[in-house]
C-alpha cells in the first residue's frame, strides 16, 4: 500500500519557505506538476524545477519541495529512475524520499542499492526508510542496518527497525560478530549496536 508521509502536504512545505518568491515559483512548480500527472505527454515543464529546487527554495526546504513534486506529478518508476540516474545527492534524496507514495512494489530497490552502496549519510538514511521497510530483502536489509552502524547513520532513521529485526537470527548473528570484532580492538560497542541485538530478541554472546 502507498504510503505518502503524513507532513508531505503542499501546506506544510509551503510554510518552510523562506519568503514570497520562494512561495510563488513553488505553487508554479506544483502546478506544473499536477498538470504533467493529468496529462503524461505535456512537456514536463516540472522536471526542471525539480532539479533547480534549491535555487529557488532554499537548500533547507528543497528535499521536501522536490518530494512534493515528484509526488503531485504521480512519477513512474521509469521517471524516477531516470532523475534518480540524472541527478546529484539532493535529487537521490528526493527520490528516495518519493518511493513510499509511488512505488508499490520491489522493482525500485536498484535505487536503494546504489545509495546504500556511497558513503554519503544522508543518502543512506534516505534509503533506510519505508520504502526499504517494505520492499528489501532480508539479507539486503540486514546489511542497510550494517551499513547504518559503520557509518553513524543513526539506527532511529530506518523505518520498521523493529518489526523487521524481530526473531531474526542472522541478523542477531551479525551484530554479535561486530560488536565482538569491536570489543576485540579494544573499541567501544555502539548503543545503536546494542538496541538493534536486544530488538532481534535472540539469546546471542556479544560482549
């Protein structure tokens, strides 16, 4: 089931914005967009401003701005890989961010591969959310929560941490191995590391 996040409405990134102009250039890009979903062949006037989001709106607002019009022009998977390819690490974001509320299904997970395979944090949290919950192989999945840990990506940022790690075994396993590996090294064991064991609810021996 597609599920758009809750603070993803025109109102709610209207009022991040930082001033008149910002706010009229993205009630034109909306409505760009809304007429590229009615009418798929109409030049795809939206697309532009997608990508020049953050000249216009600010580099604070633009992640949502982008969403939003990836949202409101009902984009395909083709599209969304396409601006996905196309794109640099902000339009990644959006696009990632846009999956839960376009994409029912797992054909998109190639894009949450490639951001979990950068060493780019916000890109990684991006891909960990609803979208990755829902549609991502349990080994792939179980390395996304790695991911996470190596990089600092805090473990609050992906989504249904809890559902997914419950009774999984092989992912108590792996979080065992590195936090042993850690201990060994004379290193600290992250909470993070900690939480995600006692989610899995697995009797294991980490350190």
């Amino acid at each position: 089931m597609l599920t758009p996040p809750p603070s993803l409405t025109r109102a709610h990134v209207a009022a991040r914005l930082p001033d008149d102009h910002a706010r009229a250039w993205f009630a034109e890009a909306v409505a760009d967009a809304r007429r590229a979903a009615t009418a798929p062949h109409a030049p795809s006037a939206w697309q532009l401003r997608f990508v020049t989001a953050g000249r216009h709106c600010g580099r604070d607002a633009a992640d949502a701005v982008r969403t939003l019009l990836l949202v409101e022009a009902r984009a395909g998977t083709e599209t969304l890989t396409r601006l996905y390819r196309e794109g640099g690490a902000a339009e990644r974001r959006a696009v990632l961010h846009a999956l839960p509320a376009l994409v029912d299904g797992p054909q998109a997970t190639p894009l949450v591969d490639d951001a979990l395979r950068t060493h780019d944090t916000r890109l990684i949290a991006a891909a960990v959310g609803p979208y990755a919950a829902a549609h991502l192989a349990p080994h792939a999945w179980r390395h996304a929560v790695l991911k996470c840990l190596f990089t600092g990506v805090p473990l609050s940022t992906v989504a249904d941490l809890a559902r997914r790690a419950a009774g999984d075994a092989e992912l108590a396993r792996m979080l065992a191995a590195l936090a042993a590996e850690r201990t060994a090294a004379g290193r600290e064991v992250p909470r993070d590391l900690r939480h995600a064991l006692t989610l899995t609810g697995v009797p294991t021996e980490e350190p």
